[in-house]
C-alpha cells in the first residue's frame, strides 16, 4: 500500500543497538519518510520483542512471573542473534505444549530457558521457510518518538549515574568516569533539544559510554564478587545447558554478568531501547 511503512526481513540485514550487530532475519524499514523514522521503526520493534516475549511466557505458564536475569539476557542474546519474535513465540508455544502433554508435571516452567531448544528449532524451520519463498513483509507502525523524549532519558540517566554506587580502586578513577558520562549525558540532552542527530550517531556514541562504564566496572570489582556473580549464571544456567549450544552458552553467561553487574551498582543502560 502506498505510503505504509513494511519490514522486510531478510539474512543481510543489521542494525547496531547497545553495541551489538544485530543480523538474520531482521527488519529493514521499506516506504518509510526518512531514515530517522526507520531507525525509530527498528528501535520500537526491539522494544516491542521483549515486552512480546515476556507477556506470552506469561500467558502460557499461567501466572505471573517476573523474568529473572538469565531471562532477560537470553532475551538480549536471542534479539542478537537475529531470532524472529514470531519465531520465539512459537518456540514458547511449543515448548508449553509438549510440557502439557507430560503425565506429571511436579514442577512448573519457571525460566524462559526451558523453551530455548524450541526456540532454535522455530527459528530454523522459519528461515528455511523464507528460504523457500523469497523472504516475508508484515506491517510496520510508525515510532512515534520525539526530541523532548529522548533529552529527558538522557537526563534521567545523567541523575542515575551520579547516584550510582560504584567501587573504587586505586587508579580506575570509576566515580570520575560516571560524572564525566553524566555531564556528557545532560550535554548530548541539550543538543538534541535544539537539533535531533542522526539516531545511529546517537546509539552509537552512548553504547561508547556504557562499554567503558562496564569496563571500569569490571576491573574495580572484586574479584569474589566476579566469582560470586559468575557462580550466580552457572546455578541458574545449570538445568538448561542441555537445551542450548556452547556459543549460546557463553553468549547467554556473557549478556547475565554484564547485567547484574550494572543492576548491583545502579548503573542504567544507556541504549536509546531502554528509554521505555
């Protein structure tokens, strides 16, 4: 139809979001007005994944759950690796189904983990089914976004970051580095209120940020604390590395240390998807 924006998907696409290159079958803005509105197309879609997936888990366990940490960040590695949310709804489905089917059930679903394998299996049979037919289109809203928005998630992280409980040690200068952001953060706020930048240059300047913050983090932290963090993603992976590979493994162990470290400290993340 003329004039709606579509989402192609397709094995060439990426998009860098929180510093990660993001390709498979993702989406790539077709009929939109500029690139601003395609950016803001993918970010809402990034947005929408997660709140998707979490809602679904939900319906089908039953009862509300709060997603733990090992939920969210396979959340973040399966967004990464490209996986369509169509795809990981249907894993979910398929997941629960076979669950529902077994005799017993003596303990509930009590991790997204459970439907990984279901998950994969989706998304293969998806691609080899676009594979076969020359790729897919869907409809694509809008984002509806503004400039007063973004400058008061950037100012609204500059006041957590000056809040934020960071240790120190000698020569990592860790209070310093998150000032230094914060000021950055109000600066880049006023700019944008004056002139929205290019939304990849924005993205990309604050994924900058929260690399280093994370990277000073992780070398002022004490070294038991490392240990009990890494112990912490070894329980909880535990019962369901049988369902994933190796990568998978350490990609998931990899996305759940970064975020507890940052949850621990009060350090927010930086990503304009964070912004709801």
């Amino acid at each position: 139809m003329p004039g709606q924006n579509r989402a192609v998907f397709g094995d060439r696409s990426a998009l860098f979001v929180n510093g990660s290159e993001h390709r498979g079958l993702f989406p790539v803005c077709v009929g939109v007005a500029s690139a601003t509105n395609c950016v803001w197309a993918i970010l809402e879609n990034y947005f929408n994944y997660f709140t998707e997936i979490e809602e679904h888990f939900q319906r089908r366990r039953g009862t509300i759950l709060l997603l733990s940490t090992l939920d969210w960040a396979l959340i973040e590695t399966w967004k990464g690796a490209g996986i369509p949310l169509e795809a990981v709804l249907r894993g979910i489905d398929e997941a629960f189904d076979k669950y529902d089917q077994r005799p017993t059930k003596s303990k509930k679903v009590n991790s997204l983990a459970y439907c990984a394998q279901a998950v994969l299996t989706a998304a293969e049979d998806m691609k080899e089914a676009a594979v076969g037919t020359g790729g897919n289109a869907q409809g694509e809203k809008a984002a509806g976004f503004d400039a007063a928005e973004i400058a008061t998630f950037l100012r609204g992280n500059a006041e957590r970051l000056e809040k934020a409980q960071l240790p120190e040690r000698e020569g990592f200068a860790t209070g310093a580095l998150a000032r230094e952001n914060a000021r950055a953060l109000r600066e880049i706020a006023e700019d944008v209120e004056t002139k929205l930048p290019r939304l990849e240059d924005l993205e990309r300047r604050l994924t900058v940020m929260e690399e280093k913050l994370f990277a000073a983090l992780l070398a002022v932290t004490a070294d038991s604390e490392l240990v009990a963090v890494r112990a912490e993603a070894d329980r909880d992976l535990a019962p369901y590395r049988r369902n994933m590979t190796a990568a998978q493994v350490e990609q998931l162990h990899k996305q759940y240390v970064h975020k507890r470290l940052l949850e621990r400290c009060g350090v927010p993340r930086l990503s304009l998807f964070y912004m709801h």
